[in-house]
C-alpha cells in the first residue's frame, strides 16, 4: 500500500493476466477502486475492488469473506450495484462488480443542496434496495453518503457490499472486532458489537441529518469524545419553520437516530413509507356482487349541450312547420 493510502497493484501481472486497468477510481475503507476492462467477460468494463491489508486475511477472513461474495452474487435489484466475482490473483484479493456512471452523494451534497422533491426520490430508492438486502436477512454494515451513488439516469443504487454479513454466517464474524464507519455506527454496536437491520437504518437517519444539516457528524471529534458522542446524542435538527428543516425530516431523522433501537423504524419499508405515503385506501362503495346503484348523478355537461340543441332544433323544425301550413292557408285563402 502507498503513503496515500491507495492499494498498490502489480498493473503488468494483471495486464497478462485478466484484467486490464483503465484508471482509479478512489478508495475507500476497505480498499482501492479501478475500472478495468475484464477480459473473461469480453473486455466488458467493471469496477475492481483491491482489498487494503491483505496479510491479515487468514484462513478465518476469508472463509468470511468468499461467503459474503457468494451473497452479493444472488443480489439482483435496481438499487444494487451487482457483484460479479472474488478475485484471489497473484497475491491479489478482491472483488469485481457492476460499473456505473454518476456521484456518490458525498459529492452531490458537497456541490450544493438537494431539493426536497428530489431528497425524496433519493430516500425512497436507497430504501428499497436496503429493504430487498434485509428481506435476504441481509446487513449492510456500512450505509453512509460514499456507498450510495446516483446514476446519470437519476437511478440510485447501494455500493461497497464488501462489509455485508447475512444471519447465517453471524459466527464468521470475530466479536470485539468493528466493522464500517464510525460517525454511522449505531450505539447498540460500539456497546456490544450487535448489529442488525435497524442498525442500517439509524445509518440512513445519520446520512439524512447530514445532507439536511450541510455538516458531517464527529466533525473535529474523535477519541473517547467521539465515542461519547456516538453512544449518548441525539439528533436536531432546527425547527424555525421559516428557515428551518421541514416538519417530516425532523420526525423522520428522530425516529431512525433513535438510542433505542426498539424505538426506530423496525424496517427499511416503513421508513420509505414516511418519504413516499401510499395512498388511502378506500372501503368499495358497493359489493362486488351487488347491482350497481348508482348515488350520484354525474352531469356531462356536453352531452346536456347537445340534447338542448336537439330540442332547439326541434322546435325551430316545428316552429317552421307550422309557419309553412300558415303560408300555404294563406296563398290557398288568396
């Protein structure tokens, strides 16, 4: 690994072997990012994900690790990014998955604000592939403003699933050992190292607060201050209605920022449910069996338009009639 904190890769014993890089990408917690051109899926363009401290990845991590690929690999959702395949290459470990063109929404957020109409179309598609991860009785462990891209076509899709643990293979998981980022972890997970699918919703909540707030959370924190913080404050948001947040942010950051987590949103769904309400639902005014009756007249005003002219023109006819028998009385009396 260089000073700056990129993975260095060996780019000629990819170059004759598999991959073909294109550049780099960025890097993250985990690792480094390239766009490479694959040549087993016809010079297809996909992202590599290069794991940082490879040394440490013992018999134990990567039987963690091919696990939590294998479950990547089943995803298939608009809002993922797909995970194609585990790289283990000439004393290389990685991942390659979907590449696509857009921001993170640490970048859309630093370039300015959202408008709440599109804050909420965000919200509603992260949520729904978090939503198809959990149903998997899957975890994320790592939601937060960089692992969440929007597409150029406004498609909004998860990243980074490098972190994700599915319930069956929770043993695989060394305890004391915390995984993700610390300003979104909740407290229930730096007190116990317990984590699950309310732990990525209060992540969401933190990402919501931040975009909301223009601030990031532990700003110029860290240390036991930051743990301090993590584990004992609550999230506020201002609440001037001239100039503040909007009345269904403020609910919806203090309820998935909750301490408690039995006092959050219990699932992805019913948060999504408090960006985009379905609509009432109505009682049938009838039976489905019963004849229709109906209670109210419904008056189509240019059908009633072309009646009144029917009858004007009926009477005109009549009118005309009757003049013509008046005529021809007359020119017969003449």
């Amino acid at each position: 690994m260089s000073d700056s904190g990129t993975t260095v890769i060996d780019r000629q014993s990819l170059l004759s072997s598999r991959f073909e890089i294109v550049r780099h990408l960025g890097d993250g917690s985990a690792g480094s990012v390239y766009l490479v051109r694959d040549r087993e899926r016809g010079n297809v363009e996909v992202a590599l994900k290069v794991l940082i401290n490879q040394s440490a990845f013992d018999e134990h991590t990567m039987l963690r690790f091919r696990k939590e690929i294998e479950v990547c690999q089943g995803l298939h959702h608009k809002n993922l990014i797909q995970a194609f395949d585990l790289v283990e290459l000439e004393g290389t470990i990685g991942f390659t998955m979907e590449f696509v063109q857009g921001k993170d929404l640490a970048k859309i957020v630093s370039a300015g604000k959202i408008p709440y109409p599109e804050l909420d179309e965000i919200f509603v598609q992260l949520l729904s592939g978090l939503h198809e991860l959990h149903s998997r009785g899957i975890v994320h462990r790592d939601i937060k403003l960089e692992n969440v891209l929007r597409c150029d076509d406004g498609t909004v899709k998860i990243s980074d699933l490098g972190l994700m643990k599915r319930a069956e293979y929770a043993h695989l998981t060394r305890p004391g050992i915390l995984l993700g980022t610390a300003q979104y972890m909740p407290p229930e997970y730096i007190r116990s190292s317990h984590f699950d699918n309310r732990g990525d919703i209060y992540a969401v909540g933190v990402m919501l607060y931040e975009i909301l707030a223009e601030k990031r959370r532990l700003y110029e924190m860290n240390g036991m201050a930051a743990i301090e913080h993590l584990i004992k404050t609550n999230f506020e948001l201002p609440k001037n209605p001239l100039f503040g947040t909007p009345e269904k942010y403020i609910r919806i950051v203090e309820k998935a920022t909750r301490l408690d987590p039995k006092r959050r949103y219990q699932t992805a769904l019913e948060m999504l449910e408090d960006f985009a309400p379905k609509p009432e639902a109505h009682e049938p005014l009838v039976d489905a069996g019963a004849a229709l009756k109906p209670t109210l007249k419904i008056v189509d005003f240019a059908e009633q338009d072309r009646l009144a002219r029917q009858k004007t023109m009926k009477k005109v006819g009549i009118g005309l009639t009757l003049l013509s028998i008046s005529l021809l009385g007359l020119y017969l009396y003449l």
